[in-house]
C-alpha cells in the first residue's frame, strides 16, 4: 500500500522528467514548485 501513492508520483512526474532529463530529482522538484497551482492541477487533470 505505501507503494502506490510512490507510484502515482513517479508517473506524475515521468513527462516533467523526459523533458528535463538532465535535472536530478532535487530540481526538477524545485522547478515544479515554482508552477502556479493552475498549472499544476492542468498537467494533473491530463496525466490521467
């Protein structure tokens, strides 16, 4: 079970990381933090 919520996160984050392959976790996590939550909550709505 404390798998799945890893899981989810690793294919919400797998676009963002094709395109910015060459950030290490740390930024790309610093990077999608400074997206607006309208932005945010888009890039969720279509992973799905």
């Amino acid at each position: 079970m404390k798998t799945h919520g890893a899981n989810e996160l690793i294919g919400l984050l797998h676009p963002a990381r094709q395109d910015d392959s060459d950030l290490n976790l740390i930024q790309l996590l610093q990077k999608l933090s400074k997206l607006s939550d309208d932005i945010l909550i888009y890039h969720l709505e279509n992973a799905w």
